[in-house]
C-alpha cells in the first residue's frame, strides 16, 4: 500500500539505432508499435488494481524514442489521467526530427508540461559520427520550437566526452544551450559500454576514446559557465535556471515501471519487467511481465535512497528521518564524517550538499555504478529474456 508514486513509462522503438545507446530499444514498425502500446495499456490498468486510490505524483516517458509514436503516446497519457489521480509534472523524451508543429502541439494538448530534446550536441562533424541524422542548425531549430510550443520546461540533452571532441566544443554546446533559453540543460558524459559495440565503432573510424583527465577538464569547463551563466547545479549533471522546474527521470523516491525493461522500486522491492518486446506483450495479457526482482533489506532501501540524494547533490536529514523512521546521523554519522573531513560535503542545518570535490568524486562513482549495473543486470536482460538470477 502506498499513497503516491512516480510513473515511467518505456517505449523501445527508434526509427535509427545509435551505436552509443545502451537502452532497451529495437527498430520502429507500426503494427509492432500499436500493438506494444495496447499492451502498456493493460499493464496499467494492473496498477491501477494493484495501487487503487494511490496518486501519480509525476509521469516521465522514455526510451527508445517516444516521440516515434506520438499519437500513440498522447492516447496513452490520456489514458493515465482516467485510471489514476495524477497531478505534478509529465515528462517525455524528444527527438529534435520529431518536432514539428502538429506533433509538439499534440504533446502540449495532452498536458504534457516537460520536454527533453535529445540534441547531444550542436557540432555537425560530431552529429555525424555518432550517428545521427539532423545538423546543428536543426537541432537548435527543434528547440526553438520547443520553446515556442509552451511547455513549462524545456531541457537540452546533451552528450560531454564524445569521441573526436574538444573542451571548446562542449562549452560551445552549453553556451547554445544556454542562449536559446534552455530552462535546463542535462550534460551525461560518454559512457561506453560493452554490449553496444561503441568501443568497436570508434575505432572503426579511426578516432580515440577521451581521456579521463580530458573529460574532467570539459565537466568543469561545464560546471564554471553554468555559474557564470545563473544556472545552479541540481544533480551531477544537470543546470537548471533558477525558477524552473526541473526535469528529472531516475530520482524519485518510489516508482513503478511500465513496458519492456522498465524497473520498479516500491513497497521494498527492486524489480524489472523482461526486455524482450514481444514476450512483454504476450505476458502482460496474463499479469504483470515482471522477469526478476529483489526484496531490499532496510539498509539496501536506505542506501538506494542515499545515492540518488547524492546524485541530486543535497540530501535532507529530515527527510530521510520521516522516511525510515531513524536519523540519519545515526544511520550513517560515519560515513558523513568521513564526507565532511575530506572535504566532499558541507553541512548547513538540515541541508547536506555536496561540494565541487564531492560532486567529482560521485561523477565517477556513478559512472562506475551505470557501468556495472547495465553491464551485468540490462545486458543479461538482453540476452535472457527470463534470467533466473542476475548477480551485480
């Protein structure tokens, strides 16, 4: 029984595959689409027996490419409005050559309030080399339009580390960024993973990877023009100009997750649904499609919330304490300690933020985590559609 939780919604079809992608996704086709989101539908009417009275505090969609399927998903969130009380934010992914008049003004009708244009980066030369199929100068088109369709934020998507890339390039795409009004701007560093086949992609080409004293140099080159600029630091790596609401996916504190892939956390369980599309659709027919899941001890819950208030760059002692019902001095006064002495956090009041040292050092513990987890627990998703243990 829980009073409220954050929604994700998955949708896996890309009309090109990105070689950088580690996302559950597959190749767009029609029938397939149609008949994956009657699926989602009857996933969400479970929940809807499952959690009956508990509120959506917020709607966020991914994928894959959900603008692909923009009639699709406008029918979906009107679907979502009928079976649950919602309120708060709805967010959804973009891609900038799905974002023409008819298609953003259905995305706003729909009470769509939040809009992630997944640029990567404004540089043409670099566009091309990893793959995708608009320049620059329509990138910054799709987010003027954006701007000008009237969602209340309006968050740049951007790709820091990129094969071929300079320090000046990266503020170059912050700095545009910035001055087409971007409420935020989201700057993930180029993670490569092993089941994508980026490392071989970039060789093929004959490029490099960048450096890890390199990409140190571009997040703080980041860093210092969104301060400059009046952007404060709300996560690791995202800027968001001050009075915006900002726009995040992965740091609710309870979620439930519909679709291929999608993970849920609530109730004191970690689970995923299986990633293969085709038994998600015939399984949901019987009940929920979940493929494994994990029961979290206390301690586990308390360290999952901990991380992802680390990622968000404050964490509340308050908060944690209404939560699980313990201080968390108590908990993890060590641990903060040993924040504190080294000069990774700084405590004011109630309030524990992380510092500019501190929040390097998370940018390469989550790097690190993103790496193992997707590694071990997605690729074995890929592989197996029903693993009967994944072990990370």
């Amino acid at each position: 029984t829980i009073k409220s939780f954050g929604l994700y919604l998955h949708i896996p079809f890309c009309r090109r595959i990105c070689p950088f992608c580690p996302y559950n996704k597959c190749l767009y086709r029609k029938d397939k689409a149609d008949e994956y989101c009657r699926a989602l539908s009857q996933e969400l009417r479970r929940y809807k027996e499952i959690f009956h009275g508990a509120r959506v505090d917020s709607v966020y969609v991914g994928g894959g490419t959900p603008t692909s399927i923009t009639s699709n998903l406008v029918q979906l969130i009107d679907e979502i409005g009928d079976l649950f009380n919602t309120c708060g934010l709805i967010g959804v992914e973009a891609h900038p050559d799905d974002l023409n008049y008819d298609n953003l003004r259905l995305l706003r009708n729909a009470g769509i309030n939040m809009l992630s244009v997944g640029v990567q980066t404004f540089n043409s030369r670099l566009l091309r080399i990893i793959g995708r199929t608009y320049d620059g100068i329509a990138a910054q088109r799709a987010v003027r339009a954006a701007f000008d369709a009237g969602f209340d934020t309006v968050d740049v998507d951007l790709i820091f580390a990129l094969p071929g890339q300079k320090v000046e390039d990266v503020v170059n795409d912050v700095a545009v960024s910035f001055e087409l009004g971007a409420h935020q701007v989201s700057t993930y560093p180029l993670i490569i993973f092993p089941y994508t086949g980026m490392d071989a992609y970039i060789k093929r080409l004959g490029l490099k990877k960048t450096g890890m004293a390199a990409e140190k140099e571009m997040l703080e080159a980041i860093v210092s023009l969104a301060e400059k600029c009046g952007y404060r630091r709300t996560s690791i790596w995202t800027f968001t100009r001050e009075g915006a609401p900002r726009y995040s996916s992965v740091t609710r504190e309870r979620f439930v997750g519909i679709g291929a892939g999608a993970a849920s956390l609530n109730s004191g369980y970690f689970y995923l649904n299986t990633f293969d599309v085709e038994q998600y659709i015939e399984t949901v027919r019987k009940g929920l499609p979940v493929s494994v899941g994990m029961k979290l001890p206390v301690r586990v819950e308390m360290l999952y919330w901990l991380y992802w208030r680390m990622y968000d760059m404050e964490i509340s002692a308050a908060r944690f304490e209404e939560l699980f019902q313990e201080s968390l001095q108590h908990r993890f006064g060590l641990l903060l300690d040993v924040l504190r002495f080294s000069g990774m956090i700084a405590v004011t009041g109630d309030s524990i933020r992380l510092t500019k040292k501190g929040a390097y050092f998370f940018h390469l513990v989550e790097k690190g985590h993103s790496w193992d987890y997707l590694c071990r627990v997605w690729a074995g998703s890929l592989r197996e559609p029903w693993p009967s243990q994944i072990s990370f």
